[in-house]
C-alpha cells in the first residue's frame, strides 16, 4: 500500500516536472521574435524563442512570472495562471512609441519582498524628490541613512548607517567596491543624480561575493542602462546658494545587440558664502567636470559591459578675508569590465569576470596643513552560479584587491605614508530555498591578506515568509576592514589638534547580529506596510579616534574594551488617500566605544532619528508634492577644555523641513523647492573661527546643518523610447 | 444687493457650462498590456491625451478604465491613441454620466 502511495507521488511529481508552458513571441506587427529570452523572474531557469518565435518553459511551482526580453523591444512579464493556456505574447518595439518607466511598482522606496538579504531601495521617482544634486542628497527621504557634514569647511558630506559612519558601509557602484580609501572622503559628491537609475540600501552583514568588508551594510548604486527606455535625458538647476548644475546623458544603439551611453555633468558653485558673517566660507567653491561612458554588448550566450569614467574637482574654501585658505584638488579615472557567460540556462549556471580599476589623485591644503594622497586600485572577480534543482543554488569563486596608497602629510614637517596592500581570496555562498517559503543563504570566504594575514569570513541570511504578508529575516556575519586612517579623517585636517597615530594599529573586526520583519496589512483596500528591524554591531577590533581626552588633539589607537552600535527602527508606509502616500519612521540608536577606558556615547552621534515624509500626486501625476520632515535627537560633542571650554558638552535636538513641488508634462518636468525651511543652522560650527592659525581653531565639530534655508530650481527633459 | 446679482450670474454662467460639459467613463480591454510597465506607458501618454480626466487600471483583467470630457475626445479618439503606443484595445462598456452641479 505504502508502495502505492510513493508511486503515485512520484508519478505525480514527475508529470508535474515534465509540464510545460507553452507560447509564442512576437512583435505587434505578429512578426516572430526569434531569439527573444523567456525566463522565470528571479531565475536563470529559461528558454529562448525558435525562428517562427515559440518556445516552451518547464513549469515551475515555485515561480509564476515569466520575464519576456529581446533587445530593441521592451522587457515584459507574464503571469501564468494556466499551465496549459498557450501564451501569445507581444513585445513593443522601443523606436515606435513614446514613454518610460524603470521602477516596477507603486511605492517608490521598496522593502523588498523577494531579495534575502533585507534590502531598500530607492527607485528614480524617489530621486526626483530630492532634486538636488548627487548621490548625498539621495537619502534625503530614506529613513535608513543620514547624511551629514563632516567638517564645517570642505563640505564634504558622509553617510552613517545603523549609526557608525560610512566607512563600515561597503559602496558599490554596478555591484561593484567603489569609493573607498581616499575617495571615501568626497565620494558622495562623485555620483550625480540623473546618472543614478536607482539605489540598493543592504542593512546587516551582506552577501561574501564582493569581500569581506561591508561591516554595517552595503549600498549599491546603478547607473542609467544604455539599453533602458530613457535615449536622451538633460537637467539643469540653479539654487540661491550659488549653485548651478547641467547634466546630459544619451543611449544610443549602435545596432541590435551593441548599446552605448555617455554620461556629463557640470556644476559649480561660485558664491563665496557666508551667512554667519564669520569671515570663513560656509561652504567651499566646487566646481566639477565629471564625464562617463558605458557599453553593453549582448548576445544569447554572453554578455559583455565597459565603463570608464573620468571626473576632476577643486574645491576652494576658508577664510574670504585672510591668509587661511583652503584648496582640494581631485582627479580621479575609473574602469570596469564585466563578462557574463551564460553556460546553461535552465541549469542556470554562468560564469562571471569583473574586472576594475582606479586612480585617484588629492591634492589638498588646508591652511598650512597640506595632505597629498595617491590611490591606486586594482579588483578582480571570477563568479561561477549553478543550481541543483530549484532548492539548491550556489555561487563560487576567487577574488583578488590590490590598494597601493602613497600619501604625504605635512604639518610642520612632511611625512610619507607608503602602503601596499593585497587580499586574494576564494569564496562560496549556497541557497537553499523551500518553496519560498523558507530561504537559507550560507556563505564564507577566506582571504590573504598581505598586511594583516588570514581572514575568515562566515556569514549567514535567514527568511521566513510566513505568509504572503509577514516575512521575517535573520542574519549574522562577520566583517573586517583595513583602516585608512588620513584619508579617512581628512575632515580632522581643518583642525589644529594634534595628529597621534598608533603604529601598531589593527584591522578592524566586527560581528552584525540582525532581524527584521516585513508586513503588509489590508486597511480598506489600501496596503499598510509596517516593518521593524533590529541590528547589533559589536567590534572586536576597532580604531578609535580618541578626541575626548584631549581637546587640543586627536588620538588614533586600538580598540581597548567594548565597542557597540544598537539599532532599533520600525517604520509604516501608505497611500492614505488616493494619490497621498505617507511615509512615517522612527529609530533609536545606542552608540557606544571605549574611549580612554571608559564606556561611552559616540560623539557627534544622535540618539534617535524620526522621518515622515508626503507625496501627492493629482490622478493623472501632472503634479507632485513632496514634504519631508526629520526630527534629529540629540547627542554628545567631544569633551572641551575643562579649564576654557569653547563649545558646548551636548548638543540638542532639531528639525530639518524640506519641500518640493514638480509639474510633469509629457516629456518635460520642471520643479522647485527649498531645503531647510525652518532655517536651522548649527551654531558655533567652527571652534575659534576668528584664529584659523590657533591651536583652539576646529572645524571639525560638526552635528547639524550648516547652510540655511536654501530655495532652488530646476527642470529635466527626456527623450524616452516610449 | 448688487454684488448678490453680480454672484448669482457668475454662479449660473458656471452652472451652465458644466451642464454643457458631460463626463464619460469608457472601459477598455486592453490584450496586450501586462504588468507594471505596460501601466506606466500607457499612463504617461494617455494622461497627456485631451479630454481625458482620470486613469485606472485593473492589470488582473487586462482593463483601463477611462474618465474623459465627452466634448474634448472620444472612445474612438482613445482607442486610436492607445494603438499608436501599441495597445490593442477593445470597447467593453462606456456609461455617461452627466455631471450634476
């Protein structure tokens, strides 16, 4: 009986296995598009359309979409209700008609239901509500990220998430590390705005694919694809702080399989500003020439992409009237390649080489402290995927980094910071996935490091959807990092406190513990998302720039005790009404090191961070308006002189409004705002203002706003393909 | 008195022209439109179409409903707008609904 049973079953499951979908591609003419890529969305399970345009798909019962795509004719999906139903599918040539769309769904920051790893993304609708200007400005409505200054006198701008500073998060750029070392320090500012396509935001310990660093999360950065809808796009924008800004960006298809884009930006800002009327420039001068130029070739079998990128900045700040004069000159020249093989599809198994490259050149002074620093890096990485039956995936390979810095530091005296650095290493990363229903990724990776030895990197994702509307996600892993301590604290340069380094200074070594989960509530037709999350950064080995013990200088050493971040965020999303979505969060951060033996706050680190922000839309979205509102907490300043203390000990809490009105016509839009509408400004940002030369003079004190009310327009046009 | 008179002529000279002005609601069914993408196509050009008043969408039954000013354009009008872009749609029901003021 038993035996019956069983094969029944397994007749059962094997007809299952052996059902196809059936159907045929074509244009809307009725003409076969042989060739067309038939795949289920998410996998590399697919088939390619014959020459009369039909094709069969092995069922699948873990997947319903088919994702439909040909190049020169608009990617399409299906959903496949009836597995005997025969799918007569049209795609619309892109030359033909006459408009756009890159995100796919309705809310334009998404919580991901389908990555494993818990991830945000910010979409280009939600890079239209900050209008300006480039990757910086682009979290201005995520929750997740804050942005703030890190000195009061390069306008630099840096990142923080789960409340450490943007040196634990890895940033990639086409998912590949970008921006580090010493282009960590301006990097934001490297990235303008219409070149983006969208943002990925990874919180927690991310994928061991692109290395072992990625200590608090990853952020990902596409640019505009070459074979998108978009063939011309241009922006310009103009601010009453002096800034104008043009952007122009072109696709351009050689033929069928060859596609192109270039990419050029402009902006500066000529206004020598200074609304506090201390004498010192709020914000530097920056002009910068920025230009890029991408290929993507693409056959059944193989894909190919190309980028380089060329950008050149100067910034110019300090005192208007005096001898202390700030001056960064940047070049910095980029390339990647890319190589897919595709192997078998319905295997999905492929194989990967990416291969990329920079040079990166600063030349600064501030004041009479002059830093040089030179980066050149070299990354390789070979990936191969296959999967074992739908349940099981797996992805390996070898990756090599090469960093060589040359740096030059003089106060007083010059001195070089040579150093050498190269990790290779081997990695594997398995999927197991139920239905799912329930998804393990498993990975680790082991590294040689030439200064700092074996590093083993495990980490681990767990999700659980417990139904189509609550998820829940789970992940452990652990990170290193080699500090880069001058490029990293070139903020510390507008400041005359002294520079102790330790020489025996260690890599960086974290563990990130986190959970999150995801639900989707039906309120009377409308979809209320509410997640919460909780993250645990705790470092075994950390720098710590001590600035507590003395007022008067800086002192880098080894972590000595315990280091921690905490993280909890819960955060609600809605269309209340029609056309009016409401985004509310809410996070508390608890952020502590050991500083001089003793437990405590971060400095310059807020407690907690509210963010709600409204978009509305008229019904046919001629109009939009967006308003954003954060509640920063307070916090903590470094210890002042006891004696003669020149700044405050605590900081308080303040808020930041910003809002925005477009007007969307058929090809054009046109947008004004302003930024910073209370008008809040950070007082006393700059310690002993008057006396640059003073061993009292700090700029680096920074935890608020520095530019007030800002009111600013701009316009875009594009050419789309539709 | 007078600014009473001024206001009750304003109001009926409104009145009158929304009475002239008829809203229509066609319902298409649209073949070929699948997903999110075919959405925002169709959104961004039809919203652009004269007459037309609001746009939604049903994607599971392939419909595009239509709310348009029946003095500006027509279901034919719409129908060949939407063909242009690529959109095979058929007529299924069209109700007028004379606005009541």
């Amino acid at each position: 009986m038993k035996a019956i049973i069983i094969n029944i079953t397994l007749l059962f499951s094997l007809f299952t296995l052996q059902s196809q979908i059936k159907g045929r591609v074509a244009d809307i003419n009725n003409q076969p598009l042989a060739g067309a890529n038939i795949l289920w969305l998410n996998t590399q399970i697919g088939a390619v359309a014959d020459a009369d345009g039909y094709f069969t798909i092995p069922a699948s019962n873990n997947h319903n979409t088919l994702i439909i795509t040909y190049v020169g004719y608009v990617s399409d999906t299906v959903t496949v209700t009836n597995r005997d139903e025969f799918y007569n599918i049209v795609l619309r040539d892109n030359l033909t008609l006459g408009e756009v769309s890159i995100e796919r769904a309705r809310l334009s920051t998404l919580k991901s239901r389908q990555a494993i790893v818990q991830t945000e993304k910010i979409n280009s609708e939600e890079l239209f509500k900050a209008a300006c200007c480039n990757l910086s400005e682009s979290f201005e409505t995520n929750p997740s990220v804050d942005v703030s200054y890190s000195d009061a006198a390069t306008g630099a701008k840096q990142i923080k998430l789960l409340g450490l500073s943007g040196s634990y998060v890895q940033m990639m750029t086409e998912n590949i590390p970008n921006l580090r070392g010493i282009a960590s320090v301006f990097g934001l500012g490297y990235i303008p705005g219409s070149w983006m396509e969208s943002i990925q935001i990874s919180k927690g310990t991310a994928s061991v694919i692109n290395g072992y660093e990625a200590i608090t999360g990853q952020i990902n950065v596409e640019y505009k694809k070459p074979d998108g809808d978009q063939i011309v796009h241009l922006n310009a924008f103009g601010s009453d702080a002096g800034r104008v800004e043009t952007n122009a960006n072109a696709a351009i298809n050689i033929n069928s399989r060859l596609t192109t884009g270039v990419f050029l930006h402009y902006s500066d800002e000529f206004i020598k500003l200074d609304q506090n009327n201390d004498n010192f420039m709020d914000m530097p001068m920056i002009r910068q020439y920025n230009f890029a130029n991408r290929w993507k070739f693409h056959s059944n079998k193989y894909e190919f992409q190309a980028f380089v990128r060329a950008l050149s900045e100067r910034r110019m700040g300090g005192q208007i009237d005096g001898d202390y004069h700030i001056g960064i000159d940047t070049k910095r020249y980029e390339f990647f390649v890319k190589n897919g093989f595709l192997i078998n599809a319905e295997k999905g198994e492929s194989m990967g080489l990416i291969i990329s490259g920079s040079i990166h050149n600063q030349d600064a002074e501030y004041g009479h402290r002059k830093y040089e620093g030179n980066q050149d890096n070299l990354y390789a990485n070979l990936i191969y995927a296959t999967s074992f039956g739908e349940m099981h995936k797996l992805t390996t390979g070898a990756s090599i980094n090469f960093d060589k810095y040359a740096e030059l530091l003089t106060i007083h005296t010059s001195e070089n910071f040579p150093r050498k650095e190269l990790a290779a290493g081997t990695f594997a990363e398995y999927t197991f996935n139920y239905n799912d229903k329930f998804i393990a990724l498993a990975g680790a990776r082991i590294d040689e490091n030439s200064l700092y030895g074996t590093l083993f990197t495990p980490r681990l994702h767990l999700k659980y959807n417990a139904s189509e509307h609550f998820q829940l996600r789970a992940s452990v892993g652990r990170g290193f990092r080699s500090p880069n301590i001058l490029a990293e604290n070139n903020n510390l340069l507008a400041s005359n406190r002294i520079l102790n380094i330790d020489s025996n200074l260690k890599m960086e070594e974290s563990w990130n513990y986190g959970i999150s989960f995801l639900s989707h509530i039906d309120i009377f037709n409308r979809d209320l998302t509410i997640s919460g999350e909780y993250y645990h950064t705790q470092f075994v080995n950390q720098v710590i720039a001590d600035m507590d013990s003395d007022p008067h200088a800086v002192h880098f050493q080894n972590l000595d005790g315990q280091s921690y971040s905490r993280n909890a965020q819960i955060e609600a999303n809605m269309e209340v009404l029609t056309g009016l979505t409401i985004t509310a969060a809410h996070r508390i951060m608890d952020v502590k090191t050991t500083i001089a033996g003793v437990l405590r706050q971060k400095p310059l680190t807020s407690r907690y961070k509210s963010l709600i922000t409204a978009t509305y839309q008229t019904p046919l979205k001629k109009w939009q308006f967006d308003f954003t509102a954060q509640f920063n907490g307070g916090g903590r300043l470094p210890d002042p002189d006891a004696e003669n203390p020149l700044w405050e000990k605590t900081f308080k809490p303040y808020t930041v409004l910003n809002a925005q009105i477009t007007k969307n016509f058929k090809t054009w839009s046109v947008y004004g705002g302003s930024e910073n509408i209370t008008n809040f400004v950070q007082a006393n940002a700059i310690i002993d203002v008057t006396n640059p030369n003073s061993g009292n003079f700090d700029a680096s004190l920074v935890w608020g706003p520095l530019h007030g009310r800002k009111f600013y327009v701009g316009l875009r046009w594009s050419l789309d393909k539709y | 008195m007078k600014t009473k008179l001024v206001l009750s002529v304003i109001f009926s000279v409104l009145f009158s022209f929304t009475a002239f002005s008829a809203k229509q609601t066609a319902i298409f069914n649209v073949s070929n439109m699948h997903g999110e993408h075919c959405k925002k196509i169709i959104e961004k050009n039809i919203a652009y179409e004269k007459g037309v008043k609001a746009l939604t969408f049903d994607l599971t039954k392939n419909l595009v409903t239509i709310t348009f000013d029946d003095a500006k354009t027509n279901t034919e009008k719409l129908q060949t707008a939407l063909k242009k872009i690529g959109y095979d749609a058929t007529l299924e029901t069209s109700k007028t609904e004379t606005k009541k003021k």
